[in-house]
C-alpha cells in the first residue's frame, strides 16, 4: 500500500499551499509598498495644506509681534496627534512660540509599525512680512509612525484576507484538481499495481467522466497497453509452450542424429547427450543426463581421455572453438572407432558450456584406405600394380646399390590374349587374367613381388639374387622359363580348354642411374622383342632394343609433325568391272610424304597411328579429302553416280561418338551424294562391340553409305557375323587371290567366297589381281570389280583425274 506522504495529491497540496503563502505574501508586500507610498503622498499634502491653513494667524503674529496669537496658532497644530513640535519664527530667526511632545517609544510600536523608517519627518512655510526682505518661518515636526497608523492598520488587515482567499482558492483548485486528476490516476495506478500478470488478472478501465479528455485518451492508451500485455502474455505462454516442445523435439532429433553429441558445463556434468555418443560407451542418454563427465573416464585410455574431454575446459577458457583431428578410440564392444571432433564455446539456457559433435570416420577411413589400396593394386587380381611397383623398385634400387648386388625384373605378356576375349566373352579373359595371378604368385620367393600392370601385362620383381651380374641374369632367366611354362598349362572356363603362351622380357637393377620406371621400360622393350620374334620367348633386354624403341618414338613424333604440316596424301587405285573393263571406283590409300625420308610405307606407320589414337584426326583428314576429290571429278563430269570411291576406317574411327555426325558434315560440305561413299572395315572391327557397330553402320547405311568388308577371309570370318551386319561388298584379300591359279585350295575359297556373296546378294571386288590368268577366273566365277596392279598401280588425284578423263573419252568415240 502506498505511504500518504508519497501519494500525488498530497504533494500537490503541501506544493500548492506553500505556493499560495509566498504568492499571496509576495503581492500583499507589492501592494501595501505601493499602499504605503501613496499614504505618504497624502500625509504630506496634508501636512502642507495645515501650514498653508495657519500661515495667515502665522505672518500677523509675526508681523505684530503677538506672542499670544502664536501660542494658538501652535497650539491649534498640536491638536492633531501625528504633531510632535510646532514652532514660529520672526524675520529676524527669533522664535516667537514653540509647543513640542514626545512621538511612539521603540517598544509602543505594532509589529508593522516597526517596518516605518525611524526619525521625525519636518515641514516648514516661509512668512513674507510686509517691509523687510527676510521672511519669517512656521515649522512643523511629525511622527510617521503616528501619522501611518490608520495605514498600516488597514494593510495588515487586507494582507491576511489576501492570504486567506488565496489559500482559499487554492485549497478550491486542489480538491478540484484531486478529483479530476488526482483520484483518476490514483484509481490508475492502484489498478495497475494490484494487476498480477503472472496470474492473468488484468482488467481493462473505465472513466466515463473523463471518457474524452486527456485522462481518457491515458486510460485508452492503457486499455491498449493492458490489452497487449495480455496478448504477450499469452503469446509468451504460447511461445514457452512452444519453446519447450521445440526443445523436446531438438532433443528427440539431437538423440538421432548419428554423430556423437554432448553438452557440458562449466562444473563438468553432462547436460545433454545423445544416443550416438551413449551407446559408444555402452550406455544410455538417460543414465548420463546430468551426469559428471568423470564417470566416462575409466572408460577410455588417459590419452583419449586428455585428448577428447581434457580440451573442455581449454574452450570454456577461451571461448574459442577447437578442432580435434582423428582420434582412435575402443568402443563398447571393443572395436576400433576413429572419430573427428569439433567443440564449440555454448551458451546453453544461460549457462556457460561446450557443445562437442563427433563424426564416425570409421567407415571413411576404411574407404580411404581401401582408396589407397586401389591406388596400388589391381582391382581384377588385387596384385600391387604400376605405382606400387615402381615406388617398390626405386626403393629397391637405392638398397641394391648400396649392397652391391642385383635384382631382376621379368617382364609377361600373355601372346594373342584378345583372341580370348574376342573368341569367349570378356569373362573368360578376367578368368585368364586371375589364374595367372594365382600361378605367378604361388611362384613367387620370399621378398618377390608379382604386379599387374593392366590389360595382360604381368610383372615378377625379384630382389637380391646375387652381387654378380651373370649369376643374376642366368637366375631371372630360369625363373623366366619356369614361369612361361606355369602359365602354358591349360585353363578350364566353364568345361572348355583354354590355352595362353607368354612372351617374357628381363632387365637387371640397378643399371646406373636409371630410374625405376626407365627399368621397368626396358624389360617392356626386351617383351617387345620377343613377341616380334615369334613370341612364347624370353629376351634379356640389350642396349639395341632400346635404339629400336628410340627410333619407334621418333617416326611417332615425325607423324605428328606430319598431320600438322599436311605430309600426308592420298593415292587412287581404280576399281575395275570384271565384264566390261570399265573404272566404276577406286580405293583411297594413305601415304606419307617424310621430309628426309620420302615416301613412308604404310605398313610401317598406319600400326602407330592406330597404337597413338592419331588415326582418329588423319581419318578425318582422309575423309575429307576423299570426299573433295570426288566433288572435283564430279563437277568435272567425270564421276558418276554408281561409281563409289572406298575409304578405309579404323576401329578406334569408328567408335567415335560424332564419327557419324561427321561423315554427314563432309558429305554435305563437299556437296556429294553419300552413296559415292564406300566405308572399308576389317572383319576384327565388327566383332568388338557387335551391337553398337551394327546400330552405327545402319544409320549410315540409311543415309546412303554403303560399306564393304576389307581383306575378307583373314581374319575371324564367320557367316553368323556376315548374316547380322548391314555389309554391301566383301573384298576377297589378295592372298587368295595370288595363287588361284596354281593353289587349288586358294581357288576353292575364293569360289565359296563368290558362290556365298551372291546367295547373299553381295558384291564383290578382288584386291590384288596383276594377271590376265588371275581376272580370268574371277570373270569365270562370277566375280564383279577387281582393283591391282593388272589395271593400275595407287596414282596420285592428278593422275587418277586423267585416267577418267582417257575412260570418258574412249566412251565418247565409242558412242559416235
């Protein structure tokens, strides 16, 4: 309850009285001041028209000489009680009557008498007398303390009744002001400091006098405030609500979260945990909740232990987050679990704490090393491959050298490996591929490595066979022949008889200051050349492979130096109709122009443009070219449209993805039909990735190409493979076609080639005829086109330009 001193209405009465009292005391002194001076005023007017009503009796007592009409005239001014002296002097100063009392004592005076001045206040008149040129005086003395009384009287009187009516007034103007202000705040006030919002209990206001005024607009603007209050509170209930079930939810998400979390405080207990963390101690969030963080120490080591919660206080210290890098710890149930850490400073509820969140990298790091496992073995055998080999040998070369002794490298290719894959299926190769993985190992000393290098390519490191070259090399090389025969021991895949040969290269380390992979190079050329000898052979590698090898990097450096300065060209052979002798093609055939060398032979660069993938752009450039040349002779008239000029294609060509895109492009620049476009592919080409070769040749064969399978019958020819491709001509390779006449069993096949070719509708072209013997038969056995030198050698454009030219002319004289 508020104390009366401290209420607003009683200030503002204590206030207003004081007020009232100096104000009302403050005018009443300005007005009896001003009262006092105009008193004065009249006293001395009074005093004057006294002197003036005597001056008369005065100046003929004067005159005369009367002593007795002075005594009254003094006499008569003594009536008046304000008077303390009288006197009249002659001409001469000579006092002719005087009469004379005494005024008010200091102690006779009222209180506001006290206030006059002290003294006596003197007046005087002149008496002119007749004669004499010195006037006479009358004077008179009085005391203004007599002469003020009726004054001050009358003053003290009006200063109280102005003191009272003011406070009169002002006592009227504080119950006025209480009751139109004072009691409506008070009422206000009290209503607001009963209200208990925690309890709810507010209660708008009403003032209905007041409903318009400023108090009204107050409680109004009160009412809102009551009213958003309540609003708050309820929203805060809401809110709180709210926030608590939001919390129950966070914690329910937090407790499923899969990475290890848990809160602590500044006094070391635990104020949240999930269950991720609980269970790698074998517990429950519950049984930790609010537990000391101490109770999971006997369950870690001390390093863990100062690693993982040791670093609390060191966040709570600094505010700082921390990061703790991988840390291995044992779980519940013993195992290995690495986990990455991050604590961050937290105030939680207005406490002080640390959030920890841990990562399970257990599977991460597994995943990491089984990366880095991958990254030094192959995925097929899980035998160490290229990378690990070569860091293994460079290692073992340092060793070797400082002990002065010798290892080998030996070197295995698997000889005519693809015919497997091509022959069986991809799986029977991985079958292959495994096996020997498991011979060569299970041949394998103590401190010998067996690496795959990929494809088909095998590696055996053998370290430390002996401190003189000879014993080494003849120990590598037994091991060599061993192997070779391990591997030459028959295959079973799915009940059918598998047979592989090898062709295997040595090189002795350290050779100098070659480097491991220059090591590894030289048993690769050492492999090399015992396959180009026939394979199924161990070679030791000698300085003149590598001059080979040397010299194998040259001519591929000078072809890319040829495709960029336009080396190459192109030569025409004629296609000729076996009936009639007439040219109703050609084949285009690459040539190379070497700057120093002259013409390259393409047996010896078309295998590295195929083994580099430069085949891909110099097929392009052939394409391009074949189909220029025939734009030219088309507009010269002298190409026509059943005739078709063959461009080979490789298999790495084909297989590009816009390969078709950019045949259509070339046709369509060059302004040719696509059907004067005949697309020449070995039978090996058609049979790696059947379906997709079948789907590309039938969208080029919808937009007119045709194609003809080159050297028919050297390669995997099957009829099988002939029925499913969309093929228009088969060209019988001239191996056959040498020694029809005098092979009897090159003359059956060359018939059966015929005799299926037209049961298939299928034309066909001779490749390599050079005597009338040869076109003879062809002509008996229903062959169609022949191409060699029987007709013409490969001619250059301008050569082949003419030949047409010779043919059309010879039409023409024919005709006429």
């Amino acid at each position: 309850m508020m104390k009366v001193r401290h209420r607003i209405a009683v200030k503002l009465a204590l206030v207003s009285v004081l007020v009232a009292l100096v104000l009302g005391l403050f005018l009443g002194a300005v007005q009896a001041f001003v009262d006092y001076k105009n008193e004065q005023e009249r006293i001395d007017q009074t005093v004057i028209a006294l002197l003036e009503a005597y001056e008369p009796a005065a100046g003929r007592a004067i005159y005369n000489l009367d002593t007795l009409l002075a005594d009254e005239v003094t006499n008569g001014l003594m009536t008046y009680e304000f008077v303390t002296r009288t006197a009249i002097f002659d001409e001469l100063g000579n006092e002719l009557a005087s009469r004379e009392r005494l005024g008010l004592a200091e102690e006779e005076l009222s209180g506001l008498q006290r206030l006059v001045p002290e003294g006596q206040s003197s007046y005087s008149i002149d008496i002119v007398i007749t004669g004499t040129t010195n006037p006479g005086a009358l004077v008179l003395e009085i005391d203004p303390a007599i002469a003020l009384l009726p004054f001050i009287q009358r003053s003290g009187t009006a200063l109280q009744l102005a003191v009272f009516r003011t406070l009169f007034i002002v006592m009227a103007l504080f119950l006025a002001a209480h009751w139109m202000v004072t009691r409506p705040l008070t009422i206000l006030s009290q209503h607001f400091q009963d209200a208990e919002p925690e309890r709810g209990e507010l209660e708008t206001i009403a003032l209905t006098f007041h409903k318009h005024d400023e108090l009204g607009t107050l409680v109004s603007s009160a009412n809102r405030f009551v009213t958003t209050v309540q609003l708050l509170l309820e929203e805060r209930d809401a809110a709180e609500r709210h926030s608590h079930s939001a919390y129950e939810n966070i914690r329910e998400l937090v407790d499923h979260l899969p990475q290890l979390i848990y809160v602590v405080s500044h006094e070391q207990r635990l104020l949240v945990v999930n269950r991720a963390f609980a269970a790698l101690f074998g517990s429950d969030p519950e049984v930790l909740d609010k537990a000391q963080i101490s109770t999971l120490r006997p369950r870690v080591s001390e390093s863990v232990w100062r690693t993982l919660f040791g670093t609390d206080r060191e966040v709570l210290a600094s505010q700082e987050e921390i990061e703790i890098p991988e840390l291995t710890l044992l779980d519940a149930q013993g195992e290995e679990r690495a986990i990455e850490t991050q604590k961050f400073p937290l105030n939680y509820r207005g406490e002080q704490a640390v959030l920890s969140v841990s990562i399970d990298v257990t599977e991460r790091r597994k995943t990491a090393e089984h990366i880095q496992h991958l990254a030094y073995h192959d995925s097929l055998t899980d035998l160490p491959n290229r990378n690990f080999l070569l860091e293994h040998v460079e290692r073992l070369k340092h060793q070797a050298t400082a002990n002065r002794e010798f290892g080998a490298l030996v070197f295995i290719d698997l000889d005519n490996f693809k015919n497997i894959n091509d022959s069986l299926s991809h799986a029977a190769g991985d079958f292959v591929l495994r096996e020997v993985a498991r011979r060569l190992t299970a041949h394998a000393q103590s401190g010998d490595t067996v690496s795959r290098l990929g494809s088909d390519e095998f590696v055996l490191c053998i370290p430390k066979i002996s401190n003189r070259a000879k014993e080494a090399l003849f120990h590598a090389e037994f091991r060599a022949n061993v192997i070779r025969d391990l591997i030459a021991a028959p295959f079973w895949f799915d009940n059918q008889r598998l047979n592989a040969t090898t062709s295997v290269g040595i090189a002795l380390f350290p050779d100098g200051d070659l480097s491991a992979a220059d090591i590894l190079r030289n048993a690769d050329i050492a492999m090399v050349s015992a396959k180009n000898e026939g394979k199924n052979l161990c070679r030791v590698f000698q300085p003149s492979m590598s001059e080979e090898a040397t010299q194998r990097m040259i001519l591929e450096t000078g072809l890319r130096q040829a495709l960029e300065d336009e080396q190459f060209f192109l030569t025409f052979q004629p296609q000729v109709d076996v009936s009639t002798g007439a040219i109703v093609g050609a084949e285009a055939l690459l040539r190379w122009a070497h700057p120093e060398r002259g013409t390259v032979s393409p047996l010896e660069f078309i295998p590295i443009l195929e083994a580099t993938g430069l085949i891909v752009p110099v097929g392009r450039w052939v394409l391009e070219s074949a189909c220029a040349a025939v734009a030219q002779w088309q507009k010269a008239g002298l190409w026509h449209s059943h005739m078709r000029l063959g461009v080979n294609v490789s298999a790495r060509q084909f297989a590009q993805a816009d390969f078709i895109h950019y045949v259509r492009h070339a046709t369509e620049q060059h302004k040719i039909s696509p059907s004067m476009l005949d697309m020449e592919i070995t039978e090996s080409m058609l049979i790696e990735q059947m379906r997709e070769t079948v789907d590309r040749m039938q969208q080029l064969q919808d937009y007119g190409v045709t194609f003809s399978i080159d050297d028919f019958g050297t390669g995997y020819s099957s009829l099988a493979y002939l029925k499913r491709l969309p093929i228009d001509v088969i060209k019988i390779d001239q191996g056959f076609i040498r020694d029809i006449t005098t092979d009897i069993n090159d003359a059956a096949i060359v018939e059966t080639i015929l005799a299926i070719a037209r049961h298939m509708n299928l034309q066909t072209v001779a490749e390599g005829v050079e005597t009338p013997a040869q076109l003879a038969f062809l002509q008996a056995n229903g062959c169609d086109r022949y191409q060699g030198y029987f007709y013409s050698k490969p001619i250059s454009l301008v050569d082949m330009t003419n030949l047409l030219k010779a043919q059309g002319n010879k039409e023409l004289v024919e005709a006429t």
